[in-house]
C-alpha cells in the first residue's frame, strides 16, 4: 500500500494538525529555531579516540620480533615453556568461543 503526501495531510488536519503551518509558525515567530544541535565528547572518548588513531598508524608487523625469533629459531636457541603453549591455547580457545 502506497501512502501519498496528501493522504498524510489529510489525517494530519482530521487531528487538528497542520504540520507545514506550524513549523512555519514556530520560526516565525522566534526568530529562529529554537535549539541547536551541539556534541560533546568526553575527555575519556578523545583519548580513546586519540589511541585508535595510533594503532591505526601502527604497523602491523613487528620486523624486529619476527626476525629475533627467526634468528632464534634457525640456531635451535629458540625456548618456549610447556605452560606457554597451553596458555596459548586455552587463550586462543577461550577468544574463539566468545567470537
């Protein structure tokens, strides 16, 4: 069903409600329109902010990591901890199931 503009005036004035009149008269008679629109972000959001824009220009490789550990790993000097491993996976098991 299709529902025209004049359709709606029609019901608008049926409840006694010129919506176009009343605007108009609103306006007029103040001058302006009576509120203006305003935003405020808080201290906590501009940091937040702040911080998402520093990650973003973040790189997102850490060459410097990723070749110590590729030093380590070809001379076999490489050590990770059993309870490293297992961390890892109950991590990465626990960040899945919420995902």
């Amino acid at each position: 069903m299709i529902i025209s503009k004049a359709q709606v005036q029609n019901i608008m004035k049926i409840y006694g409600k010129d919506s176009s009149s009343n605007r108009l008269d609103n306006i007029k008679s103040t001058g302006t329109a009576s509120k203006t629109d305003e935003l405020n972000i808080s201290s906590a959001s501009r940091i937040m902010q702040k911080a998402m824009i520093a990650a973003k220009q973040a790189p997102d490789i850490r060459w410097e990591k990723v070749n110590e550990l590729k030093e380590k790993m070809a001379s076999d000097t490489l050590e990770v901890s059993d309870e490293d491993i297992a961390d890892k996976i109950l991590e990465q098991a626990l960040t899945d199931d919420l995902l």
